[in-house]
C-alpha cells in the first residue's frame, strides 16, 4: 500500500505540474493567444478607434467599416444591394443608382475595395467597390459614407480584378474574369467555341480629381481568359499595372480540372501611360454598347441614371506595346506589388512557391525582347528575365499578400491555413501564425501604397466552424487582427464580419473623421420635392398622381392627418428631415407598403412610393427612435374608394373639416 | 482513498490558483477606463456646425447666467442636451432677480440641490409647444410632476397668472420661451 501510495504521489506531482503548466500556458493549438493580446485590441467605452477598416461584404453587396482594433462595427454602407434598413433602393430617389443595362438590380457581390489616393498616399476622399456579378464599380464619398456613383462595364462579365487604383486615383481598372464575345456582336454562339469568339476585356475608368465623377476612358481588348486580381505600380512602375489572370488554356467547362492544365498562366504588366498615348493619338475604335451611369446629387438628394452608348477600346493584339505577359506558376491570384514599386507579387493558389518578379528586370526584358514567344500576339516574357526570385515553401495554397514598408510581404496561405511574413530581399521566411480558418485577404493600413502603416495585419477568413457559438448551419466570417509591430506576428481579437469579407482596406482615422459631415443644410436642398419649412407642406393631386409634401421634426409630421386619397392613386410621400442636428435622422413607415421604409437624414428629403390596396384608414410613424414623443410621432392617412367625393384635406394639430365619402353614382 | 482524493483536489485547486494569478497579472496590464470619472454626455460633443440645443442657447445668452449655472449646479446641463424634445422656460437674470433676497444663494448650496432640482425642473416641459399650441386654461404637465396653468389673453402668453413669456427661440432639441418670471411650483409656495 505505501508504495502505491508513493507511486501514487508522484502521479500527482506529475500531474500538477502538467497541469499547471497545460492550463497557464499562453498558447496552445487552438487558441493562440497570449496574455495581453485584450490590452491591445481594448478600446475603453468613448474612445475612438485608431483606424478604420472598410471590409468588403461579398455576397451581402455591401460594405462594412469596422474600428480598429476594437473590432466593433460602425455602419454597414449600402451599395450594390438594397438595404429597406436605410431605404437604400427603395425610395425614389436612391432607386436610379441600382440601374443597370438590365434594369433594376437588387443584388450584387461586392468583393474588393481601394482607397483614394494622392501621390501614392490614402487620401481619405472615397473608397471605391467593384460588383462582381453585374460588372460595375462604385464609388462611395468618405464625407458621408453614402454611395455616390455607379458606373456600369460593357463588354464585362465578372468583374473581379477591380476596383484597384493608380497612384493619383488617375484610373479604376476593372478586368473581366469571364471573358465572354464583345457586345457589339452576337453572343449567340456555341460555348465551346471560346478560343474563338471570347475575349478578355480591361476598362480604366476615370476619375476627375476635384469630383471623383468616374468616366470610362477605354478599354483593353485581350485575350479570352479569366482575369483575376490587380494592383497598380508604384513610383518607378507607377506607369504601369499587373493583372493576374487563369485559365490561359481558355477552357469553358470543368474549370476546376481543365484550367489547372498548364505549369504556368500569367501576369499581365499593363503600360497604361502607352495606352492613353495610343487614345490621345486616335488609335482607339469607337465601339457601339450599352451601359448605365448613375450619380447621386448631395444637393437634390436624388440619383440621376443615364445610358451611354459608346466606349473607345484599344486592340492590344495590333497595339502591340500596351501589353506583356509574365508567366506565374500555377493560376495565379493575388498580384501584387511592394511600396517601392520594385517587386510584383504573385501567388499561384495550386503553386508550391511565390514568385517575386523584378520590376526593373521586366523592363530589361521587354526592352531586348526577351521573349519566349507570344499568346495571341501579346509577347510573353521569359519567367526568369522577369523574376527576382522565389520564395521557396512558404505554405500552401498562396493567395494575397501586403507589405508594411518594412522591407515584409505578408501572404495568406489558403490550403493551409497560415499567413506568412517573409522578407523580400532575401525571401526567407520570418514568421508564421495559423489562422482560424482558411483566409482569403488580408489588409494593413495603406498595405498597397507607397507607405503602409503597418500596426495591424487583418486576416479575413472563409471558415469559422468552433470559433464563435453556433448559429446553426452558417456562421459568421471572421476577421483576426494580429499585431504586427514585432517580429512575430501576434494575433489579438476575432471580430465576425457581414456577409463573406473579401478584400478590404484601413487608414488611421484622423484622414477621415474631421471631414465627416454632420446633416445636410436645408437651405441647399434642391430636391423638386423639398419642404423647407411646415409652412411649405401640401397635397397635390394631379389626376391619380398625389405629392405628399411633409416634413418631419422632433416629435411629429406634418400634415399628420391626411384625407382623399382614392383607391387606384399612386401616392408619393416626399418626407423633409427639417432638423439640423448631428444624428437625428427621421425613419418613415406606412402600413401594406410593398417596399421599405425611408431613413431621411436631417435636411434630407426622400419619397416612398405607396399605392394602397384596400380602402381604410392606415397609419405612418417615424421608425427611428428620436426623441421622448418618437411614440407619438405618427399621423393617418385615409383612403376612400375610386369612386368617392371624399375632398383632399391635410392638416397637422386641428382636426379636419367634415369629409363625406359618399359614393357619387352616375 | 479519501486522502488521495483529497490531494487530487488540492492538486486541482493549486493548478487553478496558480493559474488565476497569471490572469490577475494580466489584468493588471489592461488600461481599463475609469468610468467613475466620465462626466457628462452629450453637452461634452464637439459639434459646432449643428443647429444649438437649449443648453447651448441659454449658454450663449447673456440675461441666462443664473440659469445655466443653476442648471449646472442642479445637474440637468446633460439632461437639457439630450435628445428631448423640450419646451423650457428660461427666466431671465432680471427674473431670478426678482426673488427675495438671499433665495438664489441658499438654492444653490448643496443642501437644497433636491430644491433646485424641482424649481428648474419646473420650468421644463416634454415636448415642442408652438406659440399657436398655447390656449386660455390649458394646464401643462412640467418634469418635476406638477402643473402650470396657461394663460392666453390678446395672443399674449401668461404662466401661473404671474411670469409672462416676452419671447421665443427654436433649438435643436425644443423650444426656449423667455419669460420676466421664476415659475414657483406649489409645493415650494
């Protein structure tokens, strides 16, 4: 028995240490993260944030602006998909800036994001989108966080390899990931005549300096394949722009197998200074399309959209100087390039290596034709001309990678769940840290421009199984912040995104929080609809057509009570926020409206459209909780048969004269 | 047994404990706000392009010192600068003037803070009332829970028979009627 007893106690003794030790340690395989990592994500209750994180929303159309590093989610702003929280597609006036060639579209994908620059730098002016379904790029105004501008692209199918930026915000690319025929001939064709009749197409769009208003200059006729990613060069390749693209065995079935074939697709370095020389001199052709452009009026608050017709396209096969192609191991992805403008990055998601490719290399190569033949008459640059060097077994499954101006790329790792610091000069690996599960991008402050800020690494990750409480079969996508101010990258907080985050962007808040507007001034609404005052409230009926001029101010509408309206009207109710006040919106809601409801911003005018369906009394009250009497801010609205005499009478605080709704018979 | 399932427990509980204070340790590290000290909400906001609320009016008036440092001492400056809406009645320095000697002065020791409260809060009531929203007789249910009765004669607006309105200013957040006259409820009387 004692020595069981003996062999017991050093069991324990074991066993204590093992789980003191087990139980204390910092890190273990699931969690990863160490003492003070709370400390640093910590924002106390009324402070600010230090950065802003505009994340791509995906598949929810939208984008999302997270604080930094708190994780904590500031606005959810509406662009490509409706949004009946803000009105945002159903009032009329937001309507127009869903317009497409199509017609009205709800929905879109919104994957990746860029921010205004000026010389290289994040200038705070506006964020640009690309929606990757319905090809088109928004932007939207940092001053208001509002989607300004919607501008649709012929010959287009997929846009993914946008809405990158040059490094004056000269141009937005956008590149076809679907090469599909032009749109000026006929598209009815066999599929499996690809190699054929499909084309790839590249759009640069620009964008005025002092407005931002986006304009497509031209566009690039290539090769039919899938275009995937894009960046700008910088500085010394500041001329210049790397796409990244797939399937050069332009297949059009079983992409999965059939465009994994060749050892190596491409990287296709743009010289877009060449392209607007060949514009400039007329070498475009003027091509016939179809395309919306919708703007959004601060003033009218209104969207205005307009159909365009013609589009200058530049043939890259005949202009033989615009583009090249750099071979890149296995469907390249992520492309690319490093703050001093030097290294090209690109990451073949099946390739068991990143290729760093030397800008000034490149430029050597092209110069002594360096070629090791061409892809439908575009030359293709022999791999190791063009290479700097590899970095040899980073992980697996490379996908995008961001710089801190350190002299580090940082590389998502897909397959294996990683991301990877390396050093671009000697292309070792510095440091690896798992990720909770399989990201996809990343971003740090200014990660692609000339000068990062190089704090916070986010990951945005595609799978979450066990890292939140279960909400059945999906859970939210999760984004990781690390510390990236040591050597080893430090993970500190978890925070779930909207929708499916793709790309995404950060800059310290100072850049954009001054500028911020407060409301919009009431004595510049030019809306055709506006009430400046409740003096200016009314009801107009023009045949079956009835304007509702209201107003709303803490804590009622005006009129409120509203009589006359008639079975087969279409009633338009044109609400004026009159408040002037920082964050005192006014929601407006009407019982059976077949949209959504309106969310004016104070000095903002907006109209629902409302059509009833049944004769009867129906209320409307504000939605947005605004003062003491929110709950009191409410009125009536009755309607009367078509074929009644009840007169047209409004009022607010006095009751309404007598109103017989006696049916007149012929 | 019972002693190896004691030692097994304090086992346990010594891994815990050993445990806990690496946590307390890393506790410590954490700045964490000292929320005592946060005084004040929104009148602390730093907007100077919105239209004025009430405190903001009254601050920026020169006849309503007694007034906003009444408010201040009787802690209704954040109350004030709130979403609301109100109608205030803000008597003048002239006003509180008025009362008999030495009343301001005792109201503001912090004794009679409860006092001062319910005066002020007297003078203040939810909602924005227009000057075509006054009629004779109506009776208007003030913060502080009592009433104040209306008086509307010649298009002239009087309080409790006795303050009279000499004129009105919009805010943001309500409506400010000046008046000649400190509204006294009745439990004051």
């Amino acid at each position: 028995m004692k020595n069981f007893k003996s062999k017991l106690m050093v069991a324990i003794g074991i066993c204590a240490l093992a789980f003191g030790f087990q139980s204390c340690k910092p890190k273990n395989a699931g969690n990863a993260v160490s003492g003070d990592a709370a400390a640093k994500a910590y924002v106390a209750p009324g402070k600010y944030d230090g950065f802003y994180n505009f994340v791509s929303g995906g598949f929810s159309g939208q984008m999302s602006v997270y604080g930094l590093p708190s994780g904590r989610l500031l606005r959810v702003i509406p662009v490509f998909s409706v949004d009946p929280e803000k009105g945002y597609g159903f009032s009329e006036e937001t309507k127009p800036m869903l317009n497409t060639s199509h017609g009205f579209v709800p929905w879109d994908d919104l994957h990746h994001e860029d921010l205004s620059q000026t010389n290289g730098v994040i200038d705070g002016r506006w964020i640009f989108a690309n929606a990757n379904n319905t090809p088109r790029v928004a932007r939207v105004d940092l001053k208001t966080f509002h989607t300004a501008e919607i501008i649709e692209l012929p010959n287009s199918a997929g846009n993914h390899s946008s809405p990158f930026i040059t490094e004056n915000t000269e141009y937005v690319v956008a590149g076809t990931r679907f090469s599909v025929p032009p749109d000026n001939v006929n598209g009815d064709v066999p599929i499996n005549s690809y190699k054929k009749n499909f084309k790839g197409t590249i759009s640069f769009i620009s964008v005025d300096k002092t407005t931002g208003a986006m304009s497509i200059a031209f566009q690039l006729r290539c090769p039919g394949v899938n275009f995937d990613l894009s960046h700008s060069g910088k500085l010394k390749s500041g001329g210049w722009f790397f796409f990244s693209c797939y399937n050069t065995e332009q297949a059009n079935t079983l992409l999965e197998v059939n465009a994994s074939q060749r050892d190596k697709d491409f990287i296709m370095a743009v010289n877009w200074k060449k392209a607007e020389e060949y514009v400039k001199a007329g070498k475009g052709e003027k091509q016939t399309v179809k395309y919306v452009h919708n703007v959004f009026n601060e003033k009218t608050h209104s969207a205005t959209s307009e159909t365009k017709t013609e589009v200058i396209v530049l043939d890259t096969k005949t202009l033989k100087d615009i583009c090249y192609f750099i071979p890149c191991p296995k469907s390249p992805h992520g492309c690319d390039v490093d703050p001093t403008g030097e290294y090209i990055v690109g990451s073949g998601k099946l390739a068991a290596l990143i290729p760093v490719f030397s800008f000034t290399k490149l430029m050597t190569a092209i110069s002594n034709k360096d070629y090791i033949g061409d892809y439908e008459g575009i030359p293709v640059v022999k791999y190791e001309s063009a290479l700097y060097g590899e970095v040899k077994k980073p992980g697996l499954g490379p996908l995008h990678t961001e710089f801190d101006g350190k002299g580090n790329g940082y590389t998502t790792m897909f397959v294996s769940s990683e991301v990877v610091k390396w050093n671009i000069k000697d292309l070792k690996v510095v440091d690896r840290q798992p990720t909770f599960y399989s990201p996809g991008h990343l971003c740090i402050p200014g990660g692609d421009t000339r000068s990062p800020d190089p704090k916070y690494m986010i990951v945005y990750n595609k799978i979450t199984k066990d890292r939140y409480l279960p909400t059945g079969p999906e859970l939210a996508q999760s984004a990781q912040i690390f510390d990236i101010t040591g050597e080893k990258m430090q993970l500190i907080l978890d925070f779930p995104t909207i929708g499916e985050p793709h790309y995404a962007q950060a800059v310290a808040s100072d850049v954009i929080r001054n500028s911020s507007v407060k409301f919009y001034k009431l004595e510049e609404n030019t809306n055709p609809f506006v009430s400046k005052g409740e003096s200016e409230t009314k009801v107009v009926r023009k045949g079956n057509r009835v304007d509702i001029y209201l107003t709303a101010i803490r804590s009622h509408f005006s009129p409120d009570n509203i009589e006359g309206i008639k079975m087969g009207d279409e009633v338009y109710w044109h609400v004026t926020n009159l408040e002037q006040d920082w964050d005192v919106p006014h929601g407006f809601a009407i019982k059976g409206a077949l949209t959504g409801e309106l969310l004016i911003m104070p000095g903002e005018t907006q109209t629902l459209k409302w059509s009833p369906e049944k004769p009867g009394m129906y209320p409307f009250y504000c939605t947005d909780f605004c003062s003491a009497l929110h709950q009191e801010m409410s009125g009536y609205v009755r309607v009367s048969p078509k074929e009644s005499k009840t007169a047209l009478l409004f009022s607010t605080g006095k009751n309404l004269a007598p109103n017989d709704s006696t049916i007149v018979k012929n | 047994m019972k002693y190896i399932t004691n030692l097994l427990y304090t086992t346990f509980f010594l891994a815990l404990f050993s445990c806990n204070q690496s946590a307390g340790s890393d506790s410590a590290r954490v700045e964490s706000p000292d929320t005592t000290k946060l005084a004040g909400g929104q009148e602390n906001v730093q907007d100077n392009d919105s239209e004025k609320d009430v405190v903001k009016i009254a601050v920026s008036s020169k006849d309503h010192t007694t007034l906003v440092t009444a408010l201040q001492k009787a802690d209704l400056v954040t109350a004030l600068s709130n979403a609301g809406p109100f109608t205030v009645f803000a008597p003048t320095n002239e006003a509180f003037a008025k009362l008999p000697a030495g009343t301001i002065d005792e109201l503001m020791k912090d004794a009679k803070k409860e006092d001062l409260r319910n005066i002020l809060q007297y003078h203040v009531t939810l909602g924005v009332l227009k000057p075509e929203s006054f009629s004779d007789g109506q009776k208007l249910g003030m913060v502080n829970g009592d009433n104040v009765t209306v008086q509307v004669k010649e298009g002239k607006i009087t309080l409790n028979n006795s303050v009279h309105v000499i004129t009105s200013i919009p805010a943001s957040n309500g409506i400010i009627y000046i008046v000649d006259g400190v509204l006294l409820p009745p439990a004051a009387k």
